[in-house]
C-alpha cells in the first residue's frame, strides 16, 4: 500500500470510498454526508491540496482518503480540521486508516501546522496523540461533548493558541 496526494484522476474513486465506507445499512442508497462534504471542501478556500491523501492497493485502487481543511483557532488560521476519513470495507481493520492518520499527521507537520482537530470517537483517537480540545483551550463550535471534540499538537504548536475552533465552511452547510 501507498500513501500519496490526492490527484484530479483519484477524485472520482475517493468519492467511492467514501460513499462505501459511510453506507448506512438502513439506508444503502443513500449518499452519505461524508462524500459530499469532500466535494465541497475541495471547492471551497480552506482546501489544502497538500492534506488530501489516499491510500493506493497494489493494483492502483484507491482503498481509503483522509483530508484536512484549513480552520482556525479564535480567528487565526493556526488549525486544520481533519476528517473525513474513510476506507473500502474490504481493507477496514488492515491498518489502511492509521498509516493515512500518521501520513497526514506528518504531512500537516511538515507545513508547520500547529493543530489537528476532530470530531471523533475518544477511544480511537488518543492513540494518534489527540486530547480533548478544551485541555489546550480550544473549545468546539458546535454543542460537542468534550470528550468527542479532539486536538492534536504538532511542532509548531504555541501554548497561546487559544479559543472556539471554526471548520471550513462547508462543515457549516452540513
């Protein structure tokens, strides 16, 4: 497996992923939230072309995405929100989506990011280093428990980074 960029030729095939790593089992048709959302972050000015990455098989299929959005932190682009991150069923539990959380983990360091934030589940997330949020100050923008609202500090980081988190905007249009 490869971890690389996002390429305009994977756009269709990270769409896929998405569409089958979120699929409701009530609800199998429906496209869900996450596929969409990745197409609106790509047209949208918190895009970073350089935390958009895939998880590439043997064979060159696409089997897992993770992207990061520029955010910011009490109004400072000093942030990225990560998420979504989605792989095949076939290749979930491979370890497909921990190598495309350290890959964009090392990807947002190398451009001097100083945080990673997410919404996530607390007993996945600590293992990439992430805390809740509001022990670094840093509150969520919506009624999120802080359990589930979670950063990561990378070198950059400054401890006066403070303040409410603000994804990209089309994390406000969900």
């Amino acid at each position: 497996m490869l971890i690389r960029r996002e390429t305009p030729a994977d756009v269709d095939a990270v769409r896929a992923v998405h569409v089958a790593a979120f699929a409701k089992a009530d609800a199998p048709d429906a496209v869900p939230v996450e596929a969409g959302l990745v197409d609106a972050l790509r047209a949208d000015e918190g895009w970073l072309p350089a935390l958009s990455l895939v998880a590439v098989a043997a064979d060159g299929t696409v089997v897992g995405h993770v992207v990061a959005t520029r955010g910011t932190v009490g109004g400072a682009p000093v942030a990225v929100g990560l998420g979504p991150l989605g792989v095949l069923p076939a290749w979930q539990g491979r370890g497909v989506g921990s190598a495309l959380m350290h890959a964009v983990l090392g990807a947002a360091d190398a451009l001097a990011v100083p945080l990673v934030v997410l919404l996530g589940h607390p007993g996945y997330y600590p293992r990439f280093g992430f805390v809740p949020a509001v022990d670094l100050g840093v509150t969520p923008p919506g009624p999120w428990g802080p359990a589930y609202f979670m950063a990561r500090t990378l070198s950059a980081w400054e401890p006066d980074i403070r303040g409410e988190f603000a994804y990209a905007r089309p994390f406000s249009d969900l």
